[in-house]
C-alpha cells in the first residue's frame, strides 16, 4: 500500500517510493497576450465606416478641421442638421468638413439600418457632408475615435446627448467640445471654426 505525502510547495504529491505524481489536472495553455496598439497622437489615426460600408480614414482630411458630430433622426435637436449642412456649404472651401456620426446611444433616435439614415439625411436635409455608419459614441461600447477624443477633452466635453460637436484642427488634435443646445450657425461655434481654419 502506497503512503502518500503531500508537498505544498508545487501541486504534487510524494509517493512512498519517491514517485512524483500531479495532484492537479493539467492546465490549458494560456494565450498570448494580445499586442497593444501605439496610442493614437491625432484623429488622422482612426478609420470609420461610411454610412454605405465603406473605409473613411479621417488620413484623408488631414489639414482640415473637422467638427465631429453625432446625430440622431428623431431628435428635439434634428433640425440642426440644416445648419450643419450650411456651416459645410459656408466652410468646405476653406479646408472645413463636417463628419457626422449617427447613434442611437441617447433614448434609440435613431434608425437601426444605416440605409434608412442616409435617405433621411439626403432627401430631407440635403446633406452633403460624409456620415459615417451607425455607432456608439459613449461608454465602454463607443468606437475607438469617441473614446480618444474622450481622453483629450475634458470631462464636460464628452457627449452627453445627440448633437454634440467636437472641433478638431489641422493638426488632427480636439480643440473643444459643444453641447447640443449650441447651434451649428451660433457665433461661439462658427468663431472657433475660424479660429481653427486661420490657425
């Protein structure tokens, strides 16, 4: 009869003959640890989806100012899509775009299907300005762009309801954040713009 003797220090047990036996099942080899990626220094960094499925790397606006926004179709502040789409019209010429971000994120006021949220936009506001595909823009869920550019801007800054713009300069680096209740044609949000266009 074996005698067993348990040793403490390394999950085996000793039998009587000097035989080591496991005392614990073998373990599945854990995976490798996934790479992490270079902290992003500007919004040149990130791709979004169009709105139609395609890549839009915001690479491709560099030396522009962007004002990043995002909307909803069935908001108290929808309307502000028809200022948006003037602030394109007014600026674009200058190195101006806006890039709105269509979320459901604040009370689901948006359409589930991206292709519905396109013809809204087309057909009633004439937009002409990129959009990107439906995403979330806050919490733990919120694409990879939202949460840096949350990282750059204060606390206040961050969105907190549909229709909040950030303005991001040339150099690809958030300059501030507006809340939905500033107008898209307001002095304070078309002051910046020019500000960020001269700069």
């Amino acid at each position: 009869m074996r005698i067993w003797l348990p040793i403490l220090s390394a999950g085996v047990l000793l039998a009587a003959g000097g035989m080591v036996v496991s005392a614990t099942r073998a373990q599945t080899p854990s995976k490798p640890p996934v790479p992490v990626a270079p902290s992003a220094k500007t919004a040149h960094d990130f791709t979004l989806t169009r709105i139609d499925g395609k890549p839009m790397p915001l690479s491709a606006y560099k030396g522009k100012v962007l004002l990043l926004v995002n909307t909803a179709s069935f908001c108290g502040y929808t309307p502000q899509y028809e200022g948006l789409q003037k602030l394109q019209q007014a600026y674009q010429a200058k190195g101006f775009t806006v890039i709105g971000v269509p979320s459901g994120d604040f009370m689901s006021q948006e359409y589930d299907d991206n292709g519905k949220i396109k013809d809204f936009c087309e057909t009633k506001f004439g937009i002409s300005f990129p959009m990107a595909e439906k995403a979330h823009v806050k919490g733990d869920k919120a694409i990879p762009l939202y949460r840096w550019a949350k990282s750059q801007l204060p606390v206040e800054n961050e969105p907190k309801w549909n229709f909040h713009k950030i303005l991001i300069g040339r150099d690809g680096k958030p300059i501030g954040g507006f809340n939905s209740k500033v107008e898209p044609t307001s002095p304070q949000l078309t002051g910046a713009i020019e500000k960020a266009l001269k700069a």
